[in-house]
C-alpha cells in the first residue's frame, strides 16, 4: 500500500471535516398517542440506595429497562452548588445506586451529567454526587460535564412552543434516558419535579422557557422521553427553592417513587410535596396532552 | 549533544510557570496549594509597588524571597532575567522563532546603554504621584496577564475546536482527547474584555525582538531595570582579562550589548554566559569590578527628566473630569480594599481573572480612570460572582483583593441589584418569568415578588435590598436579549464607603 503522502491526508481531513455536520442525527421521538396509567412503586425508608433497590425491583427490575449493552444517562438534578443535607440536588445514593444497578444490568455505558445553573465543577462536588460516583469505582460509569459543542438543534415533534431547540446529544442518543429529579420548593411553578428537571439537557437561554413554562416543558417532555423516572423525595426543600441553602427549609421525608410516567412521577412529587397536582400548570397541561397520567386514583401504585 | 546549561534551567522553570498557570483553577478545592501568584514573591518591582501604595505595611515576611534576590542581584547581577524570568525565557524563544522566520533584518544600532532606569524611574515617580501603573509592565504581571487574558483562551479555542471535529466523526475518540487534554484546557470557554489589546500590547513586545534580541530585558522593562541598578553597585562583573586581544567577538555576540564595554554594562547584563563562550581566548570572565553608582552618569540627565516628567502624568489624572465618571456599574471582585487603595495595590497581572470560575473578572480599559487600567471588575453579564466561591483573594498577589475566610463571603456585599421595570417581562408584559428569583443565592432570597391584586398568578419580582450581595446571578441569567433587566450597581446599602 503506498504510504498517505501529508498532502492527501490533510485533503482527506478536510473534506471529513466538511461533511460532518451533514451526519443524520436521529430526531426526537414523538410521543404516544393515548396515555394507559402505568404502574408506579412507592417506597420508604432511611436508606436512598435500598429505597432505589426497592422501587425498582417493584418496576421488574433495572433489567427491564436496561439491556445488555445499552448505552444509560442518568439524568440527576446537581443544578446547585449545595450540599446534600440542603437537599437542591438529587441525593447522590440515589444517583451512585441506579448507576449500579443499570451497569449490572448489562449497560455498556452510564452517563451521569446535569447541565447545572450555578458552576459544575463546584455543584458535582459539592452535592456529593462527584464523590458517590467515584466511590463505585467502575470505569463504565461516567460523571461527565456539559459541552456546549454537544449541543444539536433538534425540531420537536408535536411541540406547541418549544418548537425548536438545541439538546444534548448524548441524552437524545441513550438507550435509555433515567430521570432522577429530587422534590423541591420554586417560585414560579410552585414546585419543581421530574419534567422540569429534563431541562438539564437544554442547551441555548434555556430561562427563556419560563415564559411559557408549562407548555414547553411539556413540548421538551414529548420529545424527550425518560424512560424511567425515579422520584427523589428522601429530603424536600420546602422553601427558597430551587436552590435553598441552609437545612431550616428541609423536611426529611424518608420516601421515593420509581415509575415510566414522566406526569405521575410529578404528579406523586407533588403531592408528597403538598400540593395538588393539577394546580401546578405543568402537570395539568401534561395531562391534559397526553404525555402521562396525572390522576393518581388511576394509576396502579404498587 | 551540548548540554547548555541556562536553557535548560530557564525551560525547566518555564514549564514550573505553566504547571503553576495551568493548576490555578478551581478543580474541586476551595483552597488552591500551588497558585501562580507565587511567581511574584520573587518579584521585588512588586515589592516596590505595594511599598508605593501602603508604605511601611509592604515590610511583610510574604516578601522576603524578592528582597533575597535583590541582595543576591547586587553580588551576581541580573541572573533573574537569564536564568528565571519566564518573560526572558518567551522572548528568547520567541525571537529565535522570529528571526527563523523573517530573517535577522537589519539590527537597530544598539542604545549606548541601559535606558530602562528611566522607565522605572519614570513609572515610580507616576506611581508616587498618583498613576499607579507600575505593574502594568512589571515582566511577569505582563506575562501572565496575556496569558491569561488572549493566548491561552486562543489555544484553548482552537483545541476545543478541534475537539468539536473529532466529536462528529467519534465521540469516543472525543471523550478521551478531552480527558488527555484536560490539565492545559480551560473549564468553559474563557473570553475577556480587552483581549484585542492585550493580545496587540503582547504581541509587540514580542515583535521587539526583532530590532535586537532581549530589547524589552535591556531597554523597557522596569523589573530588568530595578535588578540593573542594584546589580550596578555591586563588587562583580564581566571585564576583560589581561590576555585579551581586542577581537570584539563578545561585544557582537552579547544579546543585550552589555558586553560593548568593558567592564561589561552591569545594568544590562543578564549574566547568559554568551561572551565568554565565544571568547577564543576565554579571557572574558567574571570577576571584581570596581562598584559603580546606580544609573550611568550619562543618563543622569535623562532619569532626572523621566522622574519629572512622572510626576507631572501622576498628577495628570487630578485634572482629567472623566476620572470621576466612574459610572455606576465599576464592580470590584469580593474582597477588595477600597477603590484607591485597591487600583494602587493591584499590579494587573490578572491572576483574579485566570482562576474566576465563571469568567467574571474582566480587565477595566478606561471605565475606572487612567489609573486603573487592566484593574478587574465584575462584569455580571458576562459571568457571575459563584456563592460560595473565594479563589479571587486567594491567588492575588499584593492584597488588592483581600482573602475571605469561609462564611465571610457569603455575606461580602459587591454590589446592589437594581430592576429595569421599563424591561423586565413581569412589570412592562404581565407575562411571569423570575428566572433571576429562581437563581438568587441567599438565604432568603434577595430577590422576592409580589402580588398584583388586579392580574392573580402575576409574580412580580423586587430586590430585598438589605439581603442582596450583588452577586450578579441575576444579571447573567436573566433571559432578555442583550443587556439584562436587572443589573448591579456599586451601590452598597451596607456600606458608606463608597460615598468617600
């Protein structure tokens, strides 16, 4: 074979370079049409890592949602530079055992990242979450952070608002998408859960949505499908929130859910949290579209 | 191959220099161990600086590695600039690399002698006077300020784009160039104010190469010049031996031109060894010299003029109107001394805005007088001032910016967040929005709303002014295009200061 002279490997590089941004990304999966409740596991206890063990056993296991070999996200909300007892992010147990558990379901790969809101180095520390991760000691996991140049403009399907977004591109390419919000206090929705938390994997002026909140995070939330959704209510922050700061506003609460319904997910958070779902718009405008059930009374809670 | 041995210590030290950079980043300790303000204990222009700015308080222990090579420039001259300055290291780099490529080009006709005592002299009467810009050409602030501010972000830019390109063809192969290079990259994307200039003012020190190596070290660098005068009396220098047969070799080799005289010009000197390895006879050699008075006695004149001529530009600001349109938006990092004590300790070396975690601290062009150019302040639309963050007082080297201990700055007032209600969604639209509530760091928040009884579900945001510390979350998030709706201001509900 005749050696690649420097010219040809440079006019080879180019015109790779040049084609890449022209590679088909897979677009956003819309979403089914008529919602069935699905089952949702309701757990308490003092241990986050059982609780997590527990709830998902009750779903069939990690290994109904993981097959060997897939490619996991595990979507935490370390959207702050807190500490656990602050409970502003997800318990990082909760976070280090569904890691566990996909990879021993088979996963090839278990991403873990939040695009945060105060600095990342110091939220993914300071939450524990960087620490309980390391702690597991397994190369297939991955605490990583946000790039910017993994962003892609997607078009949502069925998108009221939200019509157009950039998204992160390894949550849109997972296998499988876990979405593992914690229960808190947030003065403009009342409450912030599972649906909002997707917001993690919006790039761009992302605040900009909260000028329609309900509406698109419903849109992001068709789009963007959690393939399951383990609920954190181990601590709630009640006030200050999202962020708090300080343990005066934090109840412990010792309990948890793990469900496939994005909208009975939150809509058990709120109601572990106080208030009643269909007054926070988000959930009842999820309802009312069709992207899960919010009607606890319908769903079978195991 | 030959061992040499000054380019080995000037690149080993280099390499210190960038390990020092390259660790001055928060990367998940809130004390850093190896800050590259370090640097500047061996700086004693430094030293003179801060003694400029606080007097005798500048007689301080953190000092006493600059004052011991003072002490050791009198008796072996200006080593510090051929051996350690990591500024001399980039220009002999740099120049070599420039005659490489354009030719050696006419050689400017070298200054007869070291001309930088008069900058120095020039910048400490200003100093003294009031124009406090010493630092703005101390060799090392200049080194790492444009590192900091336009080569590294340029480097990081063009690694990242690269990094962007393997990602299409394998994200695999990204991930793990990212993780190769992750000790040289920067965290987000670093852009800076003033990184036009900064790179341009770089950029021509650089270029001074090419009237003659080591321009800047002989004729303008304040530091080199400092080092010269004490190396001028001291009891060595480099002088012929009685074997010597006048063949100029030393005089047309020496990178400085010291070597055209003899006694070799200790002023200019920087000790690199070059005469007495082209001597063909080795006759050129250290020895005793008889000590000479600081600055040659034909430049006395000239330095005379230079502090004259300082004292009148230090004066200059009190008679420029502009100095007191500071504006309402000159924000200090947390931490910092008051505004004139501030401008007068800081030497702009900006280590502040290398370890910033958001990118926050920008150097001032104008906006805080002529004294206070490169100065760092918080530009909140930019980059925010992170919580619990205190790395800004940790790495700056004269105490311009103070150290917080834990818990001390979280309460550090910077500034007060004031509302555009003209701008702001909820007030001008009654459309809800409160991204700036959502992220304000305190506890309770400072920022709060209130109810419209006329529009029920209306949120509409107001500062709690007692509780905000003008972090500036709220300005950076706020999601109006262009300028946000709510901005800091210097005013500061806490504290008379700033109306003295």
């Amino acid at each position: 074979m005749t050696p690649l002279s420097r010219r040809r490997f440079l006019g080879l590089g180019l015109r790779a370079a040049a084609l890449a941004p022209w590679l088909p990304l897979p677009l956003a999966r819309p979403a089914r049409a008529a919602p069935v409740p699905r089952p949702l596991a309701e757990v308490r206890g003092e241990d986050p890592a059982a609780l997590v063990r527990t709830a998902v056993g009750k779903l069939g296991g990690m290994a109904a949602f993981v097959r060997p070999g897939d490619r996991v996200v595990v979507k935490p909300n370390i959207g702050w530079d807190r500490t656990p007892e602050e409970a502003a992010n997800t318990h990082p147990a909760v976070v280090a055992e569904l890691a566990r558990l996909a990879r021993r379901a088979g996963a090839r790969l278990v991403r873990v990242f939040d695009r945060t809101c105060n600095d990342a180095r110091r939220s993914y520390e300071r939450s524990g979450i960087r620490a309980a991760v390391e702690a597991l000691g397994d190369d297939g996991v991955r605490l990583e952070y946000v790039r910017d140049d993994r962003f892609v403009v997607v078009a949502l399907a069925g998108a009221r608002k939200l019509t157009r977004w950039p998204l992160y591109r390894p949550a849109l390419t997972a296998d499988v998408l876990i979405n593992c919000p914690v229960v808190k206090h947030h003065g403009l929705t009342g409450v912030t859960l599972a649906m909002k938390n997707l917001m993690g994997v919006m790039g761009g002026n992302r605040g900009r949505i909260h000028w329609d909140i309900a509406e698109s995070l419903v849109d992001l939330n068709l789009a963007v499908r959690s393939h399951l959704v383990v609920v954190d209510a181990t601590r709630i922050l009640t006030r200050n929130g999202p962020q708090g700061g300080g343990t005066e506003g934090v109840r412990v609460a010792n309990r948890l859910a793990a469900t496939t319904d994005v909208v009975a997910a939150d809509a058990w958070g709120a109601r572990v949290f106080g208030v009643d779902p269909m007054e926070v718009g988000y959930i009842r405008r999820a309802h009312e579209r069709g992207l899960g059930v919010a009607d606890l009374g319908r769903v079978p809670v195991r | 191959m030959r061992v040499r041995p000054r380019r080995t210590v000037q690149l080993l030290l280099f390499l210190g220099f960038l390990a020092l950079f390259a660790r001055t980043a928060y990367r998940g300790q809130d004390l850093l161990d190896w800050p590259v303000h370090l640097v500047f204990r061996l700086d004693p222009l430094a030293f003179v600086a801060e003694a400029l700015a606080v007097g005798r308080e500048a007689l301080d222990p953190r000092w006493l590695g600059a004052l011991v090579l003072a002490a050791a420039t009198v008796f072996l001259g200006r080593f510090f600039c051929g051996w350690m300055c990591p500024m001399g290291t980039v220009l002999d780099g740099a120049g070599a690399g420039l005659r490489r490529v354009v030719g050696p080009g006419r050689r400017l006709r070298r200054a007869p002698a070291a001309l930088a005592p008069v900058v120095l002299v020039g910048l400490v009467a200003a100093a003294a006077a009031g124009l406090p810009l010493l630092g703005l050409f101390d060799p090392l602030s200049l080194l790492l300020r444009s590192l900091t501010l336009a080569v590294h972000p340029w480097l990081d830019a063009g690694l990242k784009a690269a990094i962007a390109v393997a990602d299409r063809a394998s994200p695999d192969a990204a991930d793990l160039l990212y993780r190769w290079l992750n000790p040289v990259l920067s965290f987000g994307r670093p852009r800076f104010l003033t990184a036009g200039l900064t790179a341009a003012g770089f950029g021509a020190v650089l270029a001074l190469e090419l009237l003659a190596p080591r321009f800047w070290c002989a004729h303008l660098c304040p530091l080199g010049a400092l080092l010269g005068l004490l190396a001028r009396i001291g009891p060595f220098g480099r002088s012929r031996a009685p074997d010597c047969r006048p063949c100029s070799a030393c005089g047309t080799a020496c990178p400085t031109g010291a070597s055209a005289a003899d006694p070799a010009e200790p002023g200019m000197c920087i000790q690199c060894g070059t005469c007495a390895s082209v001597c063909p006879r080795a006759a050129r050699r250290p020895g005793p010299v008889r000590p000479s008075s600081p600055v040659p006695r034909r430049h006395r004149r000239a330095v005379v003029a230079a502090a004259g001529l300082g004292l009148a530009a230090g004066l200059f600001p009190r008679i420029r109107a502009a100095e007191a349109e500071t504006g309402p938006y000159l924000l200090r990092p947390p931490g910092a001394k008051g505004e004139d004590e501030f401008r007068k300790r800081c030497i702009r070396c900006g280590a502040c805005m290398r370890v910033c975690p958001r990118n926050a601290l920008h150097p001032t062009l104008l906006g805080a007088g002529l004294g206070g150019m490169w100065t760092p302040r918080l530009v909140p639309r930019l980059g925010y001032c992170e919580y619990h963050c205190r790395l800004c007082g940790q790495v700056c080297p004269t105490g311009a910016i103070g150290y917080l201990a834990e818990g001390e700055k979280e309460r550090w007032t910077i500034g007060l967040a004031v509302f555009d209600r003209n701008r702001c969604l909820p007030w001008r639209s009654g459309r809800n929005c409160l991204v700036c509530e959502e992220h304000c760091p305190t506890q309770p928040k400072a920022i709060v709303f209130d109810r419209d009884s006329g529009r029920p579900g209306l949120k509409l945001p107001r500062v709690e002014e007692n509780r905000c510390v003008g972090c500036g979350i709220c300005e950076t998030k706020c999601p109006l295009p262009g300028r946000a709706a709510i901005r800091v201001t210097r005013e500061n509900p806490l504290s008379l200061e700033i109306f003295f």
